[in-house]
C-alpha cells in the first residue's frame, strides 16, 4: 500500500508525499547503494540514507531493520540485474542445452566486467575481518536469487539429452557452492593484483576456473572442455586491473541500478 514521507531536514518537516512502499524501497536502496558507494559502508549511517531518500524513520524501518539489510538488498538487486540479463539465453531457440550454458556464464562475466566499481565496493565490505555472518547471509540471498534459472538450464538440458543429470537442483548447488568455494583463493589474488601483480593473479584464478570447468563437465556428462567458464586471459587481466581502479563512478553506477 501507499506510503507517506515525513522526513525532516534541519528540523524542517517537509511535504508529504506518498509513494506506493515498492517504489519507496527501491528508493531507499538506491541512496543506500550510491552513499555505500561514495562514503563507504562503514562511514555511511542510517540517518544518512534516511536523510538522502527525503523519508521518515517510520518509513525506513518499515522495510529495512538494520544497515545489514540494505547491503543484503543491494546484494539480491546485483544478482537480479545479472540474472536479467542472463534470461536472454532462453529466448534463443537455436541453442542447445551446453550453448545457453556456455551463454549464461558469458553474460555473467560481461556483467561483472560493467560492475566492477559496485561489486568490490560490495565485497570490500563483506570479506572484512568479523562479517563473515554478513558475508554468508548475502551468499545466502544470492544463491536464493540465481538458483531457479540455473535449476532451469540444467533441468532443460536434462531432458532434452544434453546433460546427464539425474537432479537438476542438486547439480545448480554444487555449480554455486563450487564458485563460492573459490572464495580464499580470489581474495588471496585480489591481494596479489593489489601489489601489481596482475599477471600472476589472474594465472592463480585462470587455473582454478579451469579445473572447476572440468568438474562441471563431469558433473553434467559432458565431454573435456565443453564448459567455458573462464573468458580469456586477456579479459581476466582486465577484470583484475578495473579492480585495482580506486577511480569508481557512483553516478554511473546508479544510473545502472535506478533504469534496470
């Protein structure tokens, strides 16, 4: 149902404005998004982006309990924006069960690579020393977000002959749960990438994608090298260099999140 806004500025009581509450809580995940972006998740409070998004305290808590909450939000709107993306795979009727596959972790990666700003001011937070509850609930929600298309793509091929599979659910857990177990390693490539080590970053990762391309392989019944999980070299280069970047664009960034 509608809301009301009574927010205060200077102790100011502003006009009312009634919003109905889905679009006053992307209103208030857009300002928590750009404020964690530009002040960092620490420096930001909740009176910040209650003063940013012009609401009440009512307001806010109406939808959000904790700051936690809003990162776990941003969260599930990054896994969103991907998996909107990713959904073009199944209007492509000419694609096989392993090309929409193939497909699916392609766009996935194109949507990292245009992300790259927002994802480690995400992840900068979450692999911090003492938020690893807040780091597996935002797994948690991300999972819960990217689980049902990835149980469909592989359900499909399943049934089509593709893949063999005999519970597309399981296999779309242990697709997810073998990326997140990558987890040290990338953060320990992360840090190398930091120094200027971008080259042997990006060998450390290469070679782990690989390896999980060959179980997946296994996994679905397909043959050695099918899966293309990894880009190219050159890409993940980029990818590591964008990420070492201290130039982030919070505008841009919100543009992106406020028109998908």
């Amino acid at each position: 149902m509608p809301e009301e806004s009574q927010a205060t500025s200077t102790g100011r009581a502003r006009p009312r404005i009634v919003k109905p509450a889905e679009v006053r809580r992307a209103e208030l995940i857009d300002c928590a998004q750009r404020l964690f972006l530009e002040r960092g998740y620490e420096r930001t409070t909740i009176n910040d982006v209650i003063e940013a998004a012009g609401v009440s305290k009512g307001a806010f808590y109406h939808h959000f309990e904790a700051k936690e909450d809003l990162l776990e939000a941003i969260a599930a709107r990054f896994a969103d924006q991907a998996l909107a993306r990713a959904e073009a795979v199944f209007a492509e009727p000419a694609l096989d069960a392993l090309q929409r596959l193939n497909s699916w972790m392609a766009i996935s990666r194109d949507w990292k690579a245009e992300n790259i700003s927002g994802l480690r001011a995400l992840f900068t937070v979450l692999l911090a020393p003492g938020n690893a509850l807040l780091y597996h609930r935002i797994v948690g929600a991300v999972f819960a977000a990217m689980s049902p298309t990835l149980v469909r793509l592989i359900g499909e091929g399943a049934r089509a002959g593709s893949f063999e599979v005999d519970d597309a659910g399981l296999a779309a857990d242990m697709l997810l749960w073998l990326g997140e177990n990558r987890r040290s390693l990338v953060v320990e490539a992360l840090a190398l990438a930091e120094t200027g080590e971008v080259a042997a970053a990006a060998d450390r990762i290469m070679r782990r994608l690989r390896a999980e391309e060959a179980m997946i392989g296994r996994v679905l019944g397909l043959t050695p090298g099918a899966v293309r999980l990894a880009g190219s070299d050159e890409d993940l280069r980029a990818l590591l260099t964008a990420w070492t970047s201290r130039t982030w664009d919070a505008s841009a960034l919100q543009s992106r999140s406020s028109t998908a």
